[in-house]
C-alpha cells in the first residue's frame, strides 16, 4: 500500500482576516484540527462585527465582547487588533502572513489590495502561503455579499416558504455555512498539493456560486426537465410522502421521509391502510407525485390519532424514516447533537465546525477570545516586538490592546 505523508495540522499558523460568519467558520474548523489561529481584528470597529450581534434575550447574552453570535464561530483563537489602514498595521500583518500557512479572508474586491491583503501581495512574501477568500459574486463584482442577499438571488427565498405565502428567507445563513464548506475542501486540496511541490497557492469561493452548487435536484429539476421549482411548504417536489409535516395526537408533529415503496407500503401497514399502499393512484412514488394532495387527505387524520412515541417506535422498527419536529430545547435533548457543543468552563458555549471523527484534533478548545486579547503576546513572540514598541504602536493607534476593566 502507498503511504502518503499526513499532514500535521498542530504545525499550521492560519491567519484570520475574515469576519462576520464563513470566514471565522473555517478559522474554527483549523482551530479545532489543532491549528493556530490569529483572527487580526479592525481597530477603527472594536473587532468582528458580530461581537455587537447580541442575541433576542439580551439580559441571558454574553455581556463583555463575545456575543453569542460571536461565539458560534470563534473559539479556539487568539485575537490581534492592528489596523491595517495604516502602513505600519500593513507591515506586522505582512510579517504575520509571512511566517504562517493560511490565510483567510473575506474583503470586497479591490479592498483587499488597498490593505496590502490580496493574494499575488502576500504570496510574494511567502510563496508557500495558502491564501482562502470568500467573496459575494466573485473577483470581477464588488458588490459586498451578505447571506440574506445570496439567498434571495440564488432562488433560496424564492421557492421557500408556504404555497399560499410570500418567499421566505431560511432562519440560518446557510448561504455563508455552504460556502464556509467549500472553502474548507479546496483549503485541503491545496494543502495535499502543498505537499506534493512545495507551493502554495489560492482558493477564492463565491457564496453565489457555492449558493448555486446546493440547488442539486431543485437546480436539475429545472436544468434538465423545464421545471421551475415553487414554493411547496416542506413537501418535496421529486419524493412524496418525503419531508411533510403531520400533527400527532398530544400537539406534536412529525415528518416523514419515505423514499421508496416499500417504505410506503410499510407505513401504510402500521397506519392500517393497507387499501392506500394497493392503490394504482399510490403504490408507486411516481404516482404518489401526481396524487400528493389526496393521498395527504388520507395520512393526515390517521396521522393525527397516534401518539408521537408510538407512531415513531412503530415506524423505527419497520425502518420507515420519521422524526420529531424539534425545538432548540429538544434538539439538544439528543446525545448526537450534545456532542457537538463547545463548553468552556465559565465561557460561553458553542458549536464544533468539525463534524467528524478524528485522531487528529487539538483536544479542549480555548474559549473565543476577547477583543485584542493577544495582540501584545503574538506580537511579542511572534515578531520580537519589545514592550516599548507594544506601547509606541498602541499610542500611534496602530494597534489595540485588551483592557481588562
């Protein structure tokens, strides 16, 4: 068998330019595989903007700088506040970028290249640095991106929402997660190809485009059969009964994922509808398209007469896919999910990016940094830079340090 050399990600330096949500997100996910990660804040705005972006119950939120927002995407960093508007700010991130593997960052085009932070610049001081960047619509559009925005434009908004209601925006920012992922990947790529010739490289991911890329069948539904895709409420437009939602007796609802026939057939048994699952109008999922309403006339009342426990036992054990709608409570009621949860003690909590077993991680976290933090420790072990200097640059408005009053 071939052996390859494992990338050893305890010896990586990223350095975070990156702010707001899929940026920050991949600085965590090489946080958490054992990287050091300097996030470089803006001085001119106290940091990441998200620091302000407290949650509804402001009186259960952080109450220092790390808001829960914040805190969904940041842990396991250190924070450097240097304002890079200056030339002085541009030549310690310049010396920064030149020790590290990785940098990320998610700036307008154009702005990076005002603040010394595009890519051809800080590859030519290091030309084995890997460079990450996330933009709105790509190198040639300055438009700034923002998740709402993407989700609208790229047919998110337009086919969520109720049949009889108004396009609805996705309560996540799942355009900004999506691209975060992409990211990820060709930050991997590159780092295998790093191995290989000892050269770095670039990796730039649009959230438009990485928002396009997971319209899958919705996107192939119109590419290939002519079909625009409307907004269906949680029902599918390829599968059914896949993805609706029923009440249950006691309040709850449940959500069925039936993916072939003889799962209906099965669910058909257990809800005593035995007649439904033998019907041309049912027994075929291609059949079921074209009669979705009426047969939801049928599973709906049943549906409503069982109990949540029973009906989900029952479908279980005939490995008929259902679950339990569930609120933020409920969802952490679950031990899977549970497993994913950051807790630092007396530190706000939060979320792993890593998602998958590994032997390769950094073991406990440490919390998500305050404002400025470490500015003066990386920049004293990191360039040499004495007290005095830390106090001249600090002075000069250069550079922020964290007030611990």
């Amino acid at each position: 068998m071939r052996s390859y050399p494992v990338v050893v990600l305890s010896d990586l330096l990223v350095v975070e330019l990156a702010s707001v949500l899929a940026g920050p997100s991949v600085g965590q996910f090489f946080a958490e595989l054992g990287a050091t990660v300097i996030k470089v804040e803006n001085p001119r705005t106290k940091g990441d903007v998200t620091r302000r972006w407290t949650a509804p119950n402001r009186e259960a939120d952080e109450t220092d700088d790390r808001s829960a927002y914040f805190c969904c995407c940041n842990h396991g960093k250190q924070s450097v506040a240097i304002d890079l508007s200056t030339q002085t700010g541009r030549d310690l991130m310049h010396r920064l970028a030149s020790g590290a593997d990785m940098v990320l960052s998610s700036f307008r085009p154009g702005t990076a290249e005002q603040l010394g932070a595009d890519a051809d610049t800080l590859r030519r001081l290091n030309p084995e640095l890997i460079v990450g960047q996330i933009t709105g619509y790509g190198d040639n559009d300055p438009r700034p991106g923002y998740d709402a925005v993407i989700q609208s434009e790229a047919g998110f908004t337009y086919m969520n929402g109720q049949p009889d209601g108004p396009p609805t925006k996705l309560p996540v920012a799942l355009m900004d997660v999506l691209a975060a992922h992409q990211l990820k990947e060709g930050l991997l790529v590159k780092l295998i190809e790093r191995m290989q010739t000892g050269h770095g490289g670039v990796v730039t991911v649009s959230l438009l485009q990485a928002a396009v890329s997971a319209l899958v069948n919705q996107a192939t539904n119109y590419l290939v059969a002519g079909h625009v895709p409307e907004r269906m409420g949680s029902a599918h437009p390829n599968i059914v009964p896949y993805g609706t939602l029923y009440p249950t007796a006691g309040g709850d609802r449940i959500v069925l994922a039936v993916g072939t026939d003889r799962q209906f057939r099965s669910l058909c048994e257990i809800l005593g509808l035995d007649d439904v699952a033998k019907n041309p109008k049912y027994a075929t999922n291609a059949a079921r398209v074209e009669n979705r309403n009426s047969l939801d006339e049928l599973l709906r009342p049943r549906l409503a007469e069982m109990k949540t426990e029973r009906v989900l036992a029952d479908l279980e054990e005939a490995n008929v896919p259902a679950g339990q709608v569930r609120s933020m409570p409920q969802v952490f009621e679950q031990e899977s999910a549970r497993e994913m949860t950051i807790a630092p003690d007396g530190h706000p909590a939060g979320l792993r990016q890593v998602a998958f077993p590994t032997r390769e991680t950094a073991g406990p976290l440490s919390p998500p940094p305050h404002y400025a933090e470490h500015t003066q420790s990386v920049l004293h072990d990191r360039l040499g830079l004495s007290h005095d200097d830390l106090a001249t640059l600090a002075d000069d408005q250069v550079i922020d340090v964290h007030s611990s009053g």
